[in-house]
C-alpha cells in the first residue's frame, strides 16, 4: 500500500510562486526526493502537459516514475564492484555465490539406502533425512536399492529439488516408541541444506556444511559483479561487464577501435591478428566530443594494456581474480602500474620477473624493462634466466603463458588424482575422465605454498631432521644429568625454552597506529632458550648454534650422523645448502619453499609407485643449482616413479624424457595439444614455440 501526504492545494499563479516553492521542498524532504502532482482542474493553458485528475511523479534523482528504480548519478564509485551504490545487491559484487555442489553433495556411487546424501551422513538427524528420502521414494515409487547415478532424472528432480506444492504423508517412530505423522510438501536435498545453514547457530554445522559448497556465478547479476542499472551503461558501444569479461587483446582492440579503423603496429610486434567476435563488433567509434572529454583516459587505459600485452600477459580477462594468478604475472601487472605513472628518479627492485615467462616473452619483457630506465629510473633485477644474463650460451609440460598448463596439470590432474588415490575433497577441473591411475599407488604434489605462516616454523621442523638433532642433544652426559628429554630443547613447548617470547627469539610490540614491530627477546637475546638449556653443546655446538648454522655447515657438523646427514644432504641437492636451518617459513621465496617439500620426500623414498607432480621448481636457482635439481629429479625417475615438471626453463625442458607442449598462444587461444615427443621431436613441429628455442640448445 501507498500513504500519500497532501502538502497543499494551490492555483499556479505568479503570487503563489513562492508558496509553490515552499510546498515542493516540503514533499521532497517528507518523500525521500520525489514529490506527486495532481491536477485537479482542466489548464486553460493549451500548451499544458498533465491531463484533468492526472498524477505525475517527479524525483531528484535519475528515477522511473512508475516503478521507482533510479539510476545513481554517474561518477567513477558507481562503477566498482567493491562500492554499495554500484555492487550487485545478491552477491555483494563478488560476482559469485556460495552454492551446494552437487558433485560433492551426491555420492553417485551409493543408494538411497545406504545414505547417498554425505553431508546427511554425519549429521545427528542422519536416519531422520534417510527416512524422509525412502518415504518420498516410496511415495513416487524410486527405487531405494540401486545407485543413485542409476535413477531417472525426473526422480533425481524430486529428491534434490523438492516436490513444490504436492505433499506427502510422512510417518515416524522414535526409539521410545512415539509415532508422529505429518502430511507436507518435501523441500528437497538442496532447499534442506540451505535452510540448515542459514538457520543453525553452530560453527562446527556451519563448517561441516561449506566444505560441500563452491562458487557459482551470481544468479542476479549472472557474475558480472555490478547492479543491473551500471550494466546498462555502454562507451562506444561496450558496457563495463563486457569489456572486462574481455582478453587484454581484446580490450586492447576496443579501445583502438573507439579512436580509429586503422590497424595498430602492436599487433605486427606481438606476432598476432587483431581480435574479432562478438563484443567487438559493436565496437563503435566515438565521437569528436566524447575522443576530445576521455581522450587523457583513453590513452592512460592503452598505455597500460600495450604493456601487458607486451609482456606475455594477453591472455588474461580484465576481470580475472588476483588471487588467482601466478607470483610471475602479478609481479608483471604491478609493472604496468609503474610503467603508468610514469616516474622517474625511482630505483625499481624486481625479483625474477621472467618467473612463468616463456623464452619467447622474455625480450618483450626486457624492451619494456628498459622503458623504465629510459624515463630516468634505476632498475635491480634479481635473475637466473639466461637471456636476462647472456652467459654465451623429466614429464615437462611446456606452453606459453596462459596456454593451459597450470589447467591441466595442477587444477585437473592433480586434484584428480589426489581425489582418487587418497580421497581428498579436491575438486578437479572439468574433465572426461584419466586412464592409468590403477598403476599408481600414491600421488604428491609439491608447490609453492608456504611451508608455515608463522615464524616457529623453518627447515628443520619440517623436514624432521630437528626431531633427531634434538634426541641427540638428549643423549649428552649433562641432558642425562639434568633428566632432559628431547622435549626440552624444542622452543615450541614449555621446558628449556624461553618463556618471555614463548621460544620465539623475537616479540610483537604494538605500535599505536602502525603496524606491529618485531623487536629481539630481550630476556633471551634472540636465542629461544633458557641459559640452563644453552649450557647442553654437543661437539662444542649449543641448540641455538646448530639452528643459526647453514644447512652445509650442518651437514659437516653431522657427518657421521647417518639419519641427520641424509636429510640435510638432500637439502643440499635441492641448492639450499644455504639457508640457515632454524630460518623462519615466513622468510622463504615459493621457490625455496618448494624445495624444501621436494627434500622432505626425497630423504624418505617411498617403496610404492609414486607419481610426483612439480610446478616451476627451477624458480630462484642460478644455472648450477638448476643442473643439480634436474640430477635429482633423474634420480626419482631412475627409481622407477613418475615425475610431471610444469617448467619454461628450457635446460630442465631438454633433460626430460618426454615433453607435452601445450598452446599454440594463450588464454582462449591456447589449451590445444601443439606437440608431444621427445625434445629432439618437439624441436621438428614448427608450430611449436617451445620447438623453435629448443633447437640451440639441442
């Protein structure tokens, strides 16, 4: 229902102006920024809109006067997703919503009997849900004995989506012997779980029932973050959800199409056709008006896109989510923004941009690079690739960037196999299904995640090798004396370390509106352990001392230590004889990180068929340590297992067995198998861009 509020009954005269006036502002004010008029007698101006007894709303803002919905008034917020006034209502500009997955909701393989709905499984109401399931089987005659991949998809509709407004007489019998009967519609799997959620008030419900969600595009605004209306906006033909669904080459052709008909150099230099399709095509150009207000914007917004394309990143949607890409092509699109603002005076510290860089990108990186400098800037570069140092001159799966290969490999083989061989709740990318993995006994994905998110952790706890340090500590003649177990030289537990920092050697003092600083234990001096416990050496060497020790330090130290010396010598042929064993986790690189999970495996070789899966171990080796890595991923592979590299560095590349090159460019030019083979056989396909660099080092 509407309540109107009646401001006053005025004949519109030249006297009554101001009263007129007075009447308007008071309706605004009292309806929100719309006021009705009503005309009650016929004008005897002819030239008079409003019909006799006709109502017409006005408002402030851009609005419908029949429906209500208004439009903002344009500025820049409007149009981001992290703002209320642009952000689609459903989703909260996220552009997805949290939605119960039915692969994960479902175990295709079981009956109705048996409990085919997981998460009813561990509920407390678990025979209750079953109960209610048998009975509308019962009622629409599904069978309840066969697997639940076997029944009709009409009945697999009843059972997750509900029967709408037909109901059904339930029966139930508690354990005490009570009967309850009831006739309702079902609601179904789905609506049940949702309603699960969205009502229980326990955390522990709440996480058991997300681990049986994922995201799905937003039902509103079909994934396109925004509200409906700043949709509708359009420049040159194209609003903001298509250009940003759209390619850096694609947006790149857009905005040169709003300027000109004429064909760019950029696409002779990137070695590529200037992109067509649909959003393209209704490209128009704008006009002498619009070119001359956005023309600063417009060249602002090429300037950034000429650089990412520039640098391998042409494959990427403007609208793909950082946390998402790889370290090498963020790394890349904060590039863009120095290379934006255009400073100068500026020393840039950049470390390995060429990470996740096909040979073939690297010299457009290098030629942008470069741009820096010639605007005046100084420029560090941390690098191992050979053409950013021109030094003269096992399963790889190769591919320019974007081509796929992190698709296949690390977000469809792996979770597949891990799903398969150990049960995980991975998900894995679509897919008709993988041959072969009967002949593989375990899978083990080494990446780049951290090892550890705080400081306590470091090498030496993960890989287990401080456990045996400790116990020798243990075994010295003052330990004995002393009654010290191997737990007392841990600085994670209570016993010999220091209590002031908790073992930490360091402590968090608050900085009232800056952020925390790390200052040195002033109790312990950074040592972690009490005096008493330092007074314990081992060969002359405390428990702190081995921990400040590097690992090829250490591994002198305990030489004749068998099970000792084989851990940290596997350290040393992964190249990190260099890092100091009580190092914080938080203070290695991926690359580091990586191997240090890659030497966790090694030193414990396992009896079984193992099916190792590596995404750019080389990451952060210079050129020797890379030759070691590839001897001991050789070695892995002479003891029968399986090794799958996602590597560009071409000297890992030419000492694999076998090479899968994926492409031939990226993003949704890429994905297609381009070559498989040997490296001499790949080096023969000329479509192969991995091929073409291969054959100098071959």
């Amino acid at each position: 229902h509407d309540i109107d509020v009646r401001i006053d009954r005025i004949r519109i005269s030249r006297p009554n102006r101001q009263r007129l006036t007075e009447a308007i502002e008071i309706a605004l004010r009292l309806g929100g920024g719309t006021v009705a008029i009503e005309n009650i007698e016929a004008s005897e101006d002819s030239e008079a809109k409003i019909e006799e007894g006709e109502i017409v709303a006005y408002s402030e803002e851009f609005a419908c006067p029949v429906h209500g919905s208004f439009l903002p008034e344009m500025s820049p917020r409007v149009f981001s997703f992290n703002n209320p006034l642009g952000a689609c209502p459903a989703c909260q500009g996220l552009g997805v919503q949290r939605e119960f997955s039915p692969e994960l909701v479902i175990d295709q393989n079981s009956t109705i009997e048996e409990g085919c709905i997981k998460p009813f499984r561990r509920s407390m109401m678990s025979g209750w849900y079953k109960s209610q399931m048998i009975q509308v089987s019962n009622h629409y005659s599904i069978p309840t004995d066969v697997p639940f991949r076997s029944l009709d998809e009409d009945h697999k509709d009843i059972l997750l989506f509900g029967t709408g407004s037909t109901t059904i007489g339930f029966h139930f019998e508690s354990d005490r012997g009570s009967s309850y009967r009831m006739n309702r519609p079902w609601e179904g799997v789905f609506a049940r779980l949702r309603r699960t959620l969205t009502d229980t008030s326990s955390d522990r419900t709440r996480s058991r029932l997300s681990a049986f969600m994922t995201d799905e595009p937003c039902s509103s605004c079909d994934g396109k973050k925004l509200n409906t209306a700043v949709s509708m906006v359009s420049v040159g033909g194209i609003s903001l959800p298509d250009f940003s669904a759209s390619t850096v080459m694609e947006a790149l052709a857009i905005v040169q199409a709003w300027k000109t008909t004429d064909l760019d150099p950029i696409w002779e230099d990137l070695e590529r056709d200037r992109p067509t399709g649909v959003t393209l095509d209704k490209t128009q150009i704008l006009d002498d008006r619009s070119l001359y207000i956005g023309n600063d914007v417009i060249k602002e917004i090429e300037s950034r896109l000429r650089f990412l394309a520039l640098v391998g990143l042409d494959y990427l949607t403007m609208d793909r989510r950082a946390n998402t890409l790889s370290g090498g092509e963020s790394q890349r699109i904060r590039l863009a923004t120095q290379i934006g603002t255009r400073l100068t005076g500026v020393m840039y510290v950049l470390d390995e941009p060429s990470i996740g860089l096909h040979p073939r990108d690297n010299s457009r990186l290098l030629d942008t690079l470069r741009e820096l400098t010639d605007l005046g800037n100084t420029l560090i570069v941390v690098e191992h690739d050979e053409s950013a140092f021109p030094l003269g001159c096992m399963i790889a799966v190769t591919g320019v960037s974007g081509s796929g290969k992190s698709s296949l490999v690390t977000e469809t083989l792996a979770p597949a196999l891990l799903r398969s061989l150990h049960r995980s709740d991975t998900t894995p990318g679509r897919h008709d299904g993988i041959e072969g993995m009967e002949h593989v006994d375990k899978a083990i994905v080494i990446d780049q995640s951290p090892i550890g998110r705080t400081p306590r952790s470091n090498a030496a706890t993960y890989t287990g090798v401080f456990d045996l340090i400790r116990a020798l500590f243990a075994e010295t003649t003052l330990s004995k004396e002393r009654g010290y177990k191997p737990g007392h030289f841990s600085f994670n537990v209570r016993g010999g370390r220091c209590e002031s920092c908790k073992g930490a050697g360091s402590s968090i003092l608050e900085m009232n509106f800056l952020p925390d600083v790390w200052v040195t234990c002033e109790v312990c001096k950074g040592k972690r352990y009490t005096r008493e416990t330092l007074e314990v050496v081992w060969k002359g060497r405390t428990i702190h001392d081995v921990l400040d020790m590097s690992v090829d330090e250490a591994c002198k130290l305990f030489e004749n230590q068998r099970k000792i010396s084989r851990i940290l010598t596997t350290l040393q042929d992964v190249g990190l004889g260099y890092i100091r064993l009580g190092q914080p986790a938080t203070t290695l690189s991926g690359g580091e990180a990586q191997r240090v999970k890659l030497a966790t495996e090694l030193h414990r070789p396992p009896k079984k068929h193992t099916f190792y899966i590596l995404d750019e171990p080389t990451t952060g080796l210079s050129l020797f340590d890379v030759h070691q890595l590839v001897e001991v991923l050789l070695r892995i592979r002479s003891n029968g297992h399986t090794v799958v590299i996602v590597e560009h560095h071409l000297d890992v590349v030419k000492s694999c067995d076998w090479v899968i090159d994926l492409g031939p460019e990226g993003g949704s030019r890429g994905g297609s198998l381009v070559a498989q083979g040997t490296p001499e056989d790949i080096t023969t396909v000329e479509e192969s861009h991995t091929g073409r660099h291969l054959i100098d080092l071959l």
